[in-house]
C-alpha cells in the first residue's frame, strides 16, 4: 500500500481556516448588535425629545383656552358676527353676479343680431366679390381662351378687417342686383354669340 504523507504544517494551517471564520463571524455579530443597539437608542432618545416637544406645546395651547363662561360667550358672539357678515358679503357677491349674468341674457338677443347681420353682410359682400370675378374671368376665357387660364395670378392673401362695432342691417338686396345684372350679361354675351 502506498503511504500517504501528511505535512502537520499544512495540516494545522487548515485545521485552523473553520476556527478563524467563527471567530470572524462572531466579531462581525457582536459589531452590528453595537450598531443597532446604538442606533435604537438614538432613535428612542429622538422619540422621547419629540413627544416632550409635543407635550409642551399642548401645555401652552391649553394654558390659552379661557374656561370662564363670560369670556367663552364673548368669544363665540365675535365669532357668530364674523360669520354673518361674512355671509352678508357672499350673499351681495352672488346678488350682484346674478344681476350681471341677467343683463348679459338680456343683451345676448342683440348681440346675437348684430353678429348675426355682420356675418350676413360679410357673406353677401363675398358673393358679389366672387360673383364679379367669375364674370370676368368667363369673359376672358371667352376672348383668350386657354391663354386666360394661364394669366391668372396666385392668390395674396389679404389681411382681415377687424370687425366694426355697429353696422347697419343686411339685406339680400345686393345679392339679387348682382344676379340681375348677371342675367343681363348672360342675354348679352348670348346675342353676341
């Protein structure tokens, strides 16, 4: 059989690697016990400062209530008038925003009317605008032909006009003008046909 050769050294170096981890466990235990066995009595110690801190303000919150019945009547009576003339004011607030909201309904049917006659306008005045152009640019294409298409510019817009506090009522007047009068183009570039 073959001998086998141990060398003590080795032997007792490992034999001892189990021994030092406990040990370093242990110490490494008994270091967090102190830290958390510190840090608890810091947090206690917070603790008991701050209910102490309560404690005292209570103390002097109670120490200002009057407990005397002539000084509590005082006190609520004050309050009592505070509250009324609080809600005086809200009730003049609301009075007042009522009276604005039923003048503003008041005004509306007009206001509607105006911007309704504005608009109107508007559109009548855009009618014979386009009305005028068509006619001209069909007289063209009757002269030029093709040769009109070609001629027309590109469109520049205009800026908007801002609109006018008060205009005069509309009519559709001006719209029936303008078809008369296109009528009578028609009858005359018919003949001229």
């Amino acid at each position: 059989m073959a001998k086998t050769q141990f060398n003590v050294e080795q032997f007792k170096t490992e034999a001892k690697k189990p021994l030092f981890a406990v040990a370093g466990a242990t110490e490494l235990a008994v270091e967090l016990a102190r830290g958390y066995a510190t840090e608890a009595q810091k947090a206690t110690q917070e603790r008991i400062t701050e209910v102490q801190t309560r404690v005292s303000d209570v103390q002097a919150r109670v120490s200002k209530v009057e407990l005397e019945p002539k000084t509590l009547q005082a006190q609520a009576r004050t309050r009592v008038e505070e509250l009324k003339a609080e809600a005086k004011e809200a009730q003049a607030r609301f009075e007042a925003r009522v009276n604005e909201l039923q003048k503003d309904a008041k005004d509306f049917p007009g206001r509607f009317e105006a911007r309704l006659n504005e608009a109107l306008e508007e559109l009548n005045s855009t009618y014979a605008e386009l009305q005028t152009r068509g006619e001209k640019f069909v007289a063209a294409l009757r002269k030029d032909g093709v040769r009109a298409v070609a001629n027309v510019k590109p469109a520049v817009r205009k800026a908007t006009k801002a609109p006018a506090t008060k205009r005069a009522t509309a009519t559709k007047a001006p719209a029936k003008k303008a078809t008369k009068k296109t009528t009578a183009k028609k009858a005359t570039a018919k003949k001229a046909s």
